[in-house]
C-alpha cells in the first residue's frame, strides 16, 4: 500500500511517496508554496530520467505521479486543479 509524507521547512520541502512493508522504497519530490493562484509547486523528473532516478519504479512514473499529485491535492489543497509540466506539476486555485 503506498502513501505519502509531507515535510515542511518554512515554504518549501519534499513530498515522499512511500510504498512496500518491510522494504520500503520512495520517492522524494522538492515542493515550494506559490503565488497569486498557485498553491504550490512540486519538482518531479522528467521523463527521460525517471528509470535513472528512481530503478525499483522504472516504467511507473505516470502511476506514482499520478497517485502523489491525486494525495496532495486531497490533502492539502481539495478545491484545487492539477497542472502537469514536464519536469513539475502545480496545485492551482482557478
């Protein structure tokens, strides 16, 4: 069962995706709070770099970023949209 972890430092910090029991494997993404309509901003790898940065999840990055975007916006910003880039993807109030 996957989940995530916040951890906050002032207006930034890192989203961790965790999955497994006894070997847990993550993920850690840098976030930072945004203005105007962003809520915030998570750094994600591109494509490209996926299998490199994270081997135990290759081929799994649309089905993890998928599931942390979906958990951050439920559990921090609910009235929120989703906007995905290459290399982020932001929480925006429209």
């Amino acid at each position: 069962m996957a989940k995530i972890n916040i951890i906050q430092k002032g207006p930034s910090g890192t989203v961790q995706y965790i999955e497994g029991w006894l070997k847990k494997n993550t993920c850690d993404f840098y976030f930072e709070f945004g203005g105007g309509d962003t809520v915030a901003i998570v750094t994600i790898p591109a494509e490209d770099k996926w299998d490199a940065a994270f081997p135990w999840a290759a081929g799994r990055r649309k089905e993890i970023l998928t599931f942390v975007a979906n958990e951050v916006r439920r559990t921090q910003a609910k009235s929120s949209t989703i906007v995905w880039e290459e290399k982020s993807f932001r929480l925006v109030n429209k």
